[in-house]
C-alpha cells in the first residue's frame, strides 16, 4: 500500500519582477513626438522598442552583428551591465558614437529607467 497526499505539490512562485520604464525622445523619422512605455524585464531593448512602434533597425536579426541598432542611454546607464566585447566591436561601426552607445539588442532590460535617444542616422551596410 502506497501513502498519496492530497496537498498539491510544492510550487516554486517567484514574485513578478516590476515592468522597466522606458522614455524614448523625440526623432524626426522613427519617433517624431517620442514615447514612454513599460516593457517586460527580462526582454530585450529592440525588441521592447519594436513592440510599441518604434521601427529602429535590426540588420542582421538581433545577434550583435552590425550596428543598426545602436542607441543611447541618456538616463539608466550607469543601472546595465557594461557592453561585453563583442558589443564593443560592434560599436566602432556605429554613427555617432558616445559614451552613451548601446546596442538595443544587446541591452536586456532589468528594472532600471532607461531615457533612450535614437541617433539621426544609422549606418545600415546591406541597404546602401
């Protein structure tokens, strides 16, 4: 004979992590009056960005393999983990470059209030 028990097993319930708040500022072509917006934690910048209509460009699908995603933190930098080398290299293709330079694929949002700024242009070799 086998004991059951009717207690439902054991579940493992993490609390939900508080959406980040995302500000994006005014850009004359892919955001002409900005937009401010909560995104899931966990998710990345890009794809944040995409999902409330802001077509910034992703040349090569996310993977940190150009630099048409590049964008500035303005206000949260100093809340993300620093870019990794391969994001760095990648960087050096970017227009405009900063301090400030990201690549929204690489960004994974974590709780932090990010204020982003869209460069005026973006160096996209497989359209030119």
């Amino acid at each position: 004979m086998t004991a059951t028990s009717d207690a439902p097993a054991a579940e493992s319930t993490k609390p939900a992590k508080p959406p980040t708040s995302v500000t994006v500022l005014p850009h004359p072509e892919l955001c002409p009056v900005g937009v401010s917006f909560e995104a899931r934690t966990g998710q990345k910048l890009v794809d944040a960005l995409l999902a409330n209509g802001v077509a910034i460009e992703h040349a090569c699908e996310k993977v940190c393999a150009c630099a048409t995603c590049h964008v500035h933190i303005r206000e949260g930098l100093a809340g993300l983990p620093a870019a990794d080398e391969d994001e760095e290299d990648q960087l050096d293709d970017a227009w405009g470059l900063d301090a400030q330079s990201r690549l929204s694929c690489c960004v994974k949002l974590n709780g932090t209030r990010l204020v982003v700024e869209l460069p005026k242009y973006s160096k996209n070799h497989a359209r030119e």
